[in-house]
C-alpha cells in the first residue's frame, strides 16, 4: 500500500476518532487501527500520513496513521 498525506483537521480525543483534510475530502481515522500513535500530540493543523483501507461496510477510512516529522 502506498502512503497518502494530510493535515489534522479535527481529532475527538474522548471517541478516539478525527478526520483528515485532503485535497479530495475528509477520511475518517480510529486510533484503534493505528499502532503507537500519540494521541496528546494529535493538534489541529498536523501532517500526517497513512494508508486508504475500507471498513466492513465498504467505506472509505485511513489506518497506520502516523505523524509526519
């Protein structure tokens, strides 16, 4: 799988889920699909990049997020 990159556009740190801006739209992201990310370090505005997969119901949602340095 090839990495994709965004910015942070809104992370719910009491669901563990945010969203990522792109130039296309916003991808939905869970912490739980993303190992050893730090969530007190997701701010509004951050790089980050991942990976496209699709959840059970055929929608579109990033996993292995990570921040970019």
């Amino acid at each position: 799988m090839s990495r994709n990159t965004g910015e942070l556009k809104k992370f719910f740190a009491d669901k563990g889920y945010g969203f990522i801006k792109t130039e296309k739209n916003d991808i939905f992201f869970h912490v739980n699909d993303s190992t050893g990310i730090n969530t007190d370090a997701l701010q509004e505005g951050i790089s980050l990049s991942y990976e496209i997969t699709q959840d059970n119901r055929g929608k579109t949602k990033a996993c292995n997020v990570q921040i970019e340095q």
